[in-house]
C-alpha cells in the first residue's frame, strides 16, 4: 500500500475519534466552568469584609 493511501486510511479510521473527544471535551470545559462558578459564589459568601 503506498505511503499516501495508509495515510488516508489511517486518517478515515481516526476521524470519529477526533470528533467524539472534541464533544468530551467541551462538555469537560462546561462542568470545569459551572464548578468554577459555585466556588467563586462560596467565596462571595464567605467574604468577611
């Protein structure tokens, strides 16, 4: 098989992976972010001044 075919190959079998770990992590930058927002709310709470 020549070098440019495997390529190929290799990318059509890989390209579902691609997009399944971008949806992960976007879904991980979401959960990071909401977490970051109860902790900032906690801190605003806390607050002693």
């Amino acid at each position: 098989m020549p070098i440019k075919r495997r390529y190929l190959v290799l990318a059509a079998l890989l390209w579902p992976l691609l997009f399944a770990g971008c949806n992960t992590i976007s879904g991980l930058g979401q959960d990071m972010e909401a977490a970051g927002g109860a902790m900032d709310r906690k801190a605003q709470e806390r607050k002693s001044y």
